[in-house]
C-alpha cells in the first residue's frame, strides 16, 4: 500500500511542476532578464547533468579531460554531434591504451 501512495504523491508532484507555469504564465513573458533566465535554464541542467558524468566514467581523470578538451574544441568549431561524440569516445580510448602503458 506504501508504494502506490509513493507513486501517486511523485504523479502528482511531477504533474504539478508541468501544470503550474502553464497556468501561471499565460501571456508572453515580457521580463528580459526572466526571459532570459528561462531560456538558459536548459543548458544549465543539461551541464550540470553531464559534466559529473565526463568525469566519473572513464579509467582516469587524465583521459576525461583529453576527451572533453577535444568535444569542446571540435564543438567550437561547428561541427555535428557525431563527430564530437566520436572524437570525445576514440580520444578517450587512445588515451587510457597510452596510460595503461606508461
């Protein structure tokens, strides 16, 4: 019984946090710096999120930070999502086979 009350109260907290602005917010939002707030929100959290991730999911800290140098270059200079990844994923790979014969 315990869980279905678990499930029901995080259905509703999660409907509420959808509902809410929606209701709230019914015209355009004419606030710059709340316009911009809330369109920089999502990078934000997407940083937030995937950062610890780069970090903590390779071998060593040292091949972490060769993989993002190089996604953060490649994504500088324009390139698609494919290659960064791709690049970021065999930098990271070359680097731990060269730590691992050091």
């Amino acid at each position: 019984m315990k869980v279905y009350i678990y499930i029901l109260t995080m259905a509703l907290v999660t409907y509420l946090i959808r509902v809410v602005p929606l209701v709230l917010f019914r015209n355009k939002i004419e606030n710059r710096f709340v316009s911009s707030f809330l369109y920089y929100v999502p990078y934000a959290c997407l940083t937030a999120l995937t950062l610890p991730a780069i970090f903590y999911s390779t071998e060593s800290v040292i091949s972490a930070i060769a993989g993002l140098v190089v996604a953060i270059i490649l994504g500088f200079k324009g390139k698609g999502l494919v290659i960064v990844a791709a690049a970021a994923c065999v930098t990271v790979f070359v680097v731990e086979r060269l730590l691992t014969l050091i």
